[in-house]
C-alpha cells in the first residue's frame, strides 16, 4: 500500500466534513453549534470543523438568525408555548439574547390566550369524564409541557373554558 502525503490527507479529510456537514444541512436548517457538536462526535480535527462552518457561514448556508426566526415560526404554530420553543433553541447552541432578539420580531402575530384557548376546547373532551379538579389538573400539566404560561393558563381556565 503506497504512502499518502500529510496535506493530501488533509485535504481528503476537508472534503469529507464539508460533503458531512452540507449533508446535515440537508435534510434541515440547523444551527452553528448543532453542526459544530455533530462534526465533532464524528471525530473532525477541530481545525477543519471550524473551517468548514466558517465557509458555510460565509456562503449563507449557516445562519443563527435565519435558524431563529424559522424554528420559533415553525414551532409555535404547532402549537406550542415560548418556554419550550426557547429551551429548545438553547438545547441546539443558540443563545439567549439571540432568541429574545428574535421573539420580539414575532410576538406581536403570536397570541399565546388563542392557542391555549383552542387547545382547551380542543383537548377538553378527552377529560369529559372527570370530575373539574382533576380534569383542570391534566389540563394544566399538559399545557405547562407544551411551554405555555402558568397565568396565561390559569387565566383561560378560570374564565370558564374547562368544558363544564
């Protein structure tokens, strides 16, 4: 077996996290710390994985802001409450101010009363049977999972919206 060069390997290895990372994007945006953890469990030198996100960033194939944006507009129709749709940008690298920036893009065309609202009227009628504590206790737990606000919460099921 013939002997490869050092700069010929390196420029092999190259190639393969770049060809590795534009598969990643792929099938998803994704942010730059989510390409950056993946790249690194797959064992590239931490050289090249930071090139390679350098060349994606400047060719605007990576995009914290965009990926921001996106998610939290994607997520929140869901529906979903802003505390779960953060904890899950912080969980993909994004930082905090990055998303708080963000939110306050969108918050005036997300109205969390509505979907809380119309996830009550529309999960009520599997707790039917129940007796009104217990049925406004499972409410309130699975709306406080999906991120909603615990006053936002409390408000709408004591305005009566509890299917009683």
């Amino acid at each position: 077996m013939g002997v490869v060069d050092v700069p010929v390997m390196d420029e092999i290895i190259r190639k393969k996290a770049q060809v590795y990372a534009l598969r990643l994007l792929k099938f998803r945006p994704r942010a730059i710390e989510e390409v950056r953890r993946k790249m690194v469990g797959k064992a590239y030198p931490a050289v090249m994985v930071e090139d390679t996100i350098a060349s994606l960033v400047r060719r605007g194939l990576l995009d914290d802001p965009a990926f921001t944006r996106a998610w939290l507009r994607c997520r929140l129709q869901r529906p979903l409450g802003i505390k779960r749709v953060t904890l899950e940008l912080k969980d993909k690298g994004i930082a905090p101010e990055l998303v708080r920036r963000e939110w306050d893009q969108l918050r005036a065309d997300y109205n969390e009363g509505e979907m809380v609202v119309a996830l009550v009227e529309k999960k009520m009628a599997h707790y039917k049977d129940l007796e009104p504590f217990q049925r406004n206790r499972r409410m309130t737990d699975y709306l406080l999972r999906r991120g909603f606000s615990a006053d936002v919460i409390h408000k709408v099921l004591s305005a009566g919206r509890t299917g009683s």
